[in-house]
C-alpha cells in the first residue's frame, strides 16, 4: 500500500492518496459518467495513474487529460473511453460476450423447463445513488445474482467456454502473450452485482462474504484477459469475487475480497519469485512468462450521451467485428451478433421502440411486449418474437431497408444477393432459438428466394392460435406456417436439420431402435414434403405447437389421417411418412455422352455445338411423345472411341449390346418443336413416364438374372465385365435422377397434386 521503489516488474496498488487523486479528476472531467465505487474498483489496479491527469486549474482542480480520452462511436451511440495503464491482472470475463451466448438459457425463452441450460443474470443501467444527482443512470451496468456461488459458477462457465472455443484461433493465444505481450488493449465495462440472497454470518455476526461486487468487464478482449489471468495462475471469478490465500502465497483457506490487500500480496510474491528464477535460470516459472504481461494497457468505459442503451452500444462497440469478425464467431452466436446490430442501429435511429428491442435482442422476456396476451402460451410467445424479429430483418418500409444495408453492408435492394439473404436469414434463425431449450443450426432458415424478400416480407401477422385453428382450411394460414414456421419448430426437437456436406456412414435411430442410414436433403424438400401432404403436416404442427407448451415434451407421431399415435417423432419416421430420395442436387442435368455420329447429328440439326440433353432437353421439353411404349426407350450409346455398352432390360437381358444407332431420346430430340408451353410440359411429363417404364423393365430384368443365377448355383452373376459396366451406367443416371426430382418440385410438381 506504499509508494517505495519496487524490485520487480509487477506494479502493487499506489497510495490510497494516489488512487483518490484519480477518481476525484475523473468524476471532474465533463461527460464522465462513472460512478465513484467503479471508479474507486479500477484506481487500485492502474499502474502511473498521473499519466491521465491534466495539471490542475486555477482552482487547483485536476481532471482526465483530453489525449487520454476518446470517443467510440457506434452505430448505437457514443462511448467515453480513458486510455490507462493496468496491472496484468485485472479485468474479468464477461458472461454476456457475445461470442458465447448460445452458452446461456435466454431470458427470451419463456419455458421453465428442469433440463433447461444455466441463465444469464439480467443487465440493468446502474441507477444513480442520489436524486440530487439526476434521473439519468451511471455509465454502468447492475445486475443481481441469486448468491455469489451462482456469480462466480457463471463466470467460470463463461471462461471455460472460451477454452472450448479456443480451437477456432489459428494460434495460441497464451503463448503469444508469454512471448510479446498484449499488443490491442481491450475495452472494460464497469458493473455492480448486487446479491439477491444475503450472505451468512459466521459465529461473530460477520458476514461470510460481502453482499455486492464491482467489476470491470470485458466488452473486447475476453480471450486475452483470460489467458492473462492463466499466466498469473487465477481466475476471472477469483478477480471478481476474492482471491484465496494459496494464491497469494499465504498459509490458510480464506478468502480476500479487497483488491488493494490481495494484488499488493500477489505482486510482491511474484516480484520475489521472478528474482529468484532469474538468479536461477528458470525460464517457466510464472513470474518469468508473466513478465510481458505485467502491465498492459486498457480502455476503461467511463461516459455515454445515452447511459440507458449502454449494454447495447458496448456491444456493438465494433459493427464491423460481427460482420467480419477477427476470431470466427460459431454460427449461433454470429448471427445473433449480427441480428442485434441491426436492432441497435434501429433503436438508435428512432425506428425501433428499446423495450421491443431488448425482448427481440433476447434481453428481456417476451412477455414483456405490449403486444403479447396474458394468456399466451409458449409456443404462442415464441412465436410473436420470431414473427417481429423477422420482420424487422425482411422490412418493407424504406428507411429500414437503408439502416438494415448499412448494418451489414450490403448491395442495394435490387441487387440483393442470395448470399446477403441467407446471413439476414440466418441472422433472424439465430435469435429465435434464444427463445427455445437449445439452438439449432441457424442454416436451416435458409429458404427464401431473392426474389420474393427483396422487396421486403408482408405476411397477415394473424396470431399463431388462428394460423393452427385454419390451417386445414385455409391456405394461406398453412402457407404461412410452412413458410415461417415448421423449419425451426421441426428443428427444436431435432427431427431435421440444415443439410450437411457428406452424410455418407451417419445414422438415426429407426423405429425398431436399429441405425437407418440418414437421408440428405435441403430444408426446402423438407417444407415441400410437408406442403405435399397437408393433412398429415397440419396434424405435426399442431403437435408440435402442443409439445412447447407442455414443457418442450417429445412430440408424438401422427398418422396419415392426423390421428395421434403412440410413438415420439423422429428423424427417420419424418423421413419416412414426408418422403426425399437421397442425393446430391446438381446445378443442372448434365447433357449425356454420344457417340460421334450422334454428336454430329445434333450440330447439323441445332447449328451449333451444343449437345443436347438426354431427357430435359430443350426440345424434349417443347416435343409430344407419342403413347409409348416403353421398349422405344433405350439407354444412350458410348461415347465415341468406347464400341458398346451391355444393355439391362426388355427381352435382351444381361449381356446384350445396344449399337450406337439405338438412341430413342436423341431422336425424340430431332423431331419437330412443339408450338405451344403446354405441349413442351407434356413432353416432359411424358419422358418420365417412359423413364419411369424402362425401370421398371430394368428392375424385372435384374431380378430374373437373380432367378437364373439362384438355379444355376452362380453366387456373383454380375461380378463380370457386364455387371461392372452396368454398375457404372446406374452410377451415372441415379445423380441425374435425383436432381430431375428436385427440378420437377421447384417447378411446382409434387406427388400430393390431382392426377398424380
């Protein structure tokens, strides 16, 4: 607590005198905001505090020097910052770091579920002590933990986090720090925790531990004030809550809660240790590799024009590090970052009411919206938050749409991208999973077309209750609910999820219990299946909306009639009942290999080289087929330089050739053009139609083979030239296939329509 020259690179507290100086300049200097105790907090960790201070003025007043001082400005408002000299050690990890916020149960869940993840405490502006000092709140934050074990287990999870995240950094972090030091400073926010729970005296009527905490939080740098603190050998929580005499090299197990006696115990520990290791040559010891660390410079959030919306200007104290994060955000937790800025700049802008904005943030509770009924239920309340939150992403009204581009820097409205869709998307998915048990994979909103968003999204905003009720009968109701709806509710139970890359060897659980090979599919086939068979899908939703309401519960399968079952829904049994055919869609059906005659055949024909395609060619699509028989259709020939290929099907069975003059679909194309769009939709139905023969006659070929092979005592019929040259063929046409159903939906044609 004195002032004497010290051996060492580790800085003990200053003077109370010193410390004293500090905050009373402070609270002198214009704008700053900061209430006395956070200030009193900071003073004992800062290293050379008259390095901030201006020479005091005629009246012997000193303040904050005006080029220790800056401004922040955000898109949200301004920030007040002083520049200081802190001991390596102070600061604390923030529990509402953005980057690890799908940690957390969300105050914007409304269910109370037993399995439900740990909470967040609520943040509040820090009011002032005083009425004399003014209606307006500190430029600081307060909170109220249940006790101080709840305050210190959230910010150890909060820390432990980061370990679990740390693999997203192409470097390590801590080791950087040994070696070079801290290079950016981070930014410090101060906060009050007061304890709603009091603590317990011991036998001399003492209390145990002290009912409120100040801290300084970090808002930029939670990753660096954390390895800092595992060089020093403590922890967030022990800088926050009190530091235990084992690690200030005292006997004992108590606890020290003032900074001013434990940092000056820590410092002159690590000031004898680091003596000793160098007459020792000890290059690990900690006090050696804390040496660059010993002090560090720090950004102190002291003002703000607007204290009330400080939470949220801190946040967004760097737009462009949610857009275009230095350290990659997982996808939940970037696409909320980005949701919220759009919402500050909205709040900022005057455009967006704050208690709106902080319920749709996942600030608040939902129902705390003016507009949520008393009696809504869960699902009801999940719902009104997601409906807002999109559109307020998907805006219709000018000024938005600009504020929204400037947020995310995007192109302008006519050139919207499907890239910059999905990440607004995404950005809504994100912070609608806030309110649910557990987030999905924010991807899976990925489902609207450029074309239909541009301009904005204007659908009827008719309570979910009347949506459920009509959507049986009404169509636009079961559209909307499609649309807006079953992807995340389908996703919360995790009964489908955003398409991944290879799904080659996963499995799901069959209704036997036995492993099903998982079917690939995009969200959209999954929201078109549904659309294709009405009946069945008003029933899932409607069970699914029961199931968030009685305590997020598995949700109960449905028949076909939209009857309850027994069984809980699952992946495989959705898969089953909304069929997909696995597969990879293609960006287009690839035109066929042929042979050389039949390549030239099509350029004299078209004029030009271009090939065409085997069965959704151009003038496949514009011919009438006759009524066809499905022996016409034959496979396409080799490709040049290849002599033939054995042919599966008809009366030729296994082995036989197919000349490369046989080609029915080249010569379907080489008829003349249909005149009219219906003849060319006819066309095309009715080459599925011979396709969908000639399988079949393929199917009852292979299975005589197997027939023959069976009485013939021949294991491996195919095992040949033959079989492996049709294995090739199959290879070949499945892909096609598969993307000619994927066309055939996007273009309106499912198995649920009249006729099929």
């Amino acid at each position: 607590m004195s002032d004497h020259q010290n051996d060492g690179p580790f800085r003990p507290p200053v003077s109370i005198e010193r410390q004293n100086t500090w905050v009373d300049a402070a609270l002198a200097t214009p704008q700053v905001k900061s209430p006395r105790a956070a200030l009193q907090n900071a003073a004992v960790f800062l290293v050379d505090p008259e390095r901030t201070l201006s020479e005091p003025d005629v009246n012997g007043v000193r303040t904050l020097r005006e080029g220790a001082l800056r401004t922040v400005r955000t898109d949200a408002g301004e920030l007040l910052i002083v520049e200081v000299q802190m001991h390596g050690v102070a600061g604390a990890v923030w529990e509402h770091n953005e980057r690890i916020s799908s940690l957390w149960h969300s105050t914007a869940d409304p269910s109370v579920s037993g399995g439900t993840k740990r909470s967040l405490t609520r943040v509040h502006p820090w009011p002032r002590e005083s009425p004399d000092e003014g209606d307006q709140p500190y430029a600081a934050l307060l909170s109220h933990p249940p006790n101080r074990q709840w305050l210190t287990s959230n910010t150890e999870e909060a820390s432990d986090e980061l370990d679990r995240r740390d693999g997203l950094r192409s470097y390590d972090l801590k080791e950087d720090l040994v070696l070079n030091g801290q290079q950016e400073p981070g930014m410090y926010i101060p906060q009050r925790f007061c304890l709603v729970e009091q603590p317990h005296v011991n036998a001399d009527g003492v209390p145990v531990h002290p009912a409120e905490y100040v801290g300084w939080m970090a808002v930029r740098g939670n990753n660096r004030t954390k390895r800092r603190q595992d060089i020093f050998g403590l922890t967030s929580a022990e800088v926050l809550t009190g530091v235990p005499a084992s690690k200030l090299g005292l006997p004992g197990d108590e606890v020290f809660f003032e900074p001013q006696f434990w940092l000056e115990k820590l410092s002159n520990r690590l000031n004898q240790e680091w003596a000793e290791a160098r007459l020792a040559g000890d290059d690990e010891a900690t006090a050696i590799r804390a040496t660059n660390v010993a002090v560090v410079t720090a950004h102190l959030v002291v003002g703000t024009p607007t204290p009330e919306r400080l939470y949220r200007i801190v946040q967004m104290s760097n737009r462009r590090d949610h857009v275009h994060p230095p350290l990659e955000f997982v996808p939940n937790d970037r696409g909320r970052a980005l949701g919220r800025s759009v919402l500050g700049m909205y709040v900022a802008r005057g455009v967006l009411d704050e208690k709106e904005s902080q319920v749709l943030s996942g600030l608040a509770p939902v129902n705390e919206l003016s507009v949520a009924a008393k009696d809504a239920t869960v699902s009801e309340l999940r719902d009104l938050r997601s409906m807002m939150i999109l559109r307020e992403f998907f805006p219709t009204d000018p000024h938005k749409k600009l504020l929204i581009r400037r947020a995310l820097s995007e192109s302008p409205p006519s050139q919207l991208s499907s890239p910059e869709i999905n990440r607004r998307a995404r950005a809504w998915s994100a912070l609608t999973s806030e309110s649910y048990p557990a987030p999905w994979n924010p991807r899976i909103a990925e489902v609207f077309n450029a074309g239909s968003v541009r301009a904005g999204l204007d659908f009827s905003g008719r309570p979910l209750r009347e949506l459920l009720n009509a959507a049986d009968k009404d169509d636009a109701a079961f559209e909307e609910l499609v649309a807006y709806r079953a992807a995340h509710w389908l996703a919360a139970f995790d009964i489908i999820d955003a398409d991944r890359g290879s799904l080659a060897g996963q499995k799901t659980d069959d209704d036997d219990g036995a492993k099903a090979a998982r079917v690939r599919r995009t969200v959209k086939n999954h929201l078109n299946a549904l659309r294709s068979n009405r009946i069945m899908a008003v029933a899932v939703l409607r069970e699914l909306a029961r199931a968030m309401d009685e305590g997020d519960r598995r949700p109960i399968r449905v028949s076909r009639s939209g009857a309850l079952l027994i069984e809980e829904m699952s992946t495989a049994w959705f898969d089953r009942e909304f069929p997909k055919d696995s597969g990879k869609r293609r960006p287009k059906v690839p035109a066929p290999r042929q042979s050389q005659g039949a390549s030239d055949a099509a350029r004299n024909e078209t004029g030009s080289n271009t090939v065409a395609t085997a069965l959704f060619s151009q003038r496949a699509w514009r011919e009438q087929p006759g009524s066809g028989a499905a022996a016409s259709l034959a496979v396409p020939p080799p490709p040049a330089g290849e002599g033939t290929t054995p042919v599966l099907g008809g009366s030729t069975g296994i082995g036989a050739q197919a000349s490369g003059a046989a080609v029915p679909f080249a010569a379907a194309a080489a008829q003349p053009a249909a005149s009219t769009f219906e003849e060319q939709v006819d066309a095309a139905a009715g080459l599925t139609q011979r396709l969908l023969e000639l399988a079949e006659q393929v199917e009852a070929s292979l299975t005589a083979v197997s027939a023959a092979a069976a009485k013939a005592g021949i294991d491996r019929p195919l095992a040949g030239r033959a079989g492996a040259e049709a294995a090739r063929n199959l290879a070949r046409i499945l892909p096609s296939v598969r993307t000619m159903r994927d066309t055939v939906e996007d273009l309106g044609g499912r198995t649920g329509q009249d006729g099929a």
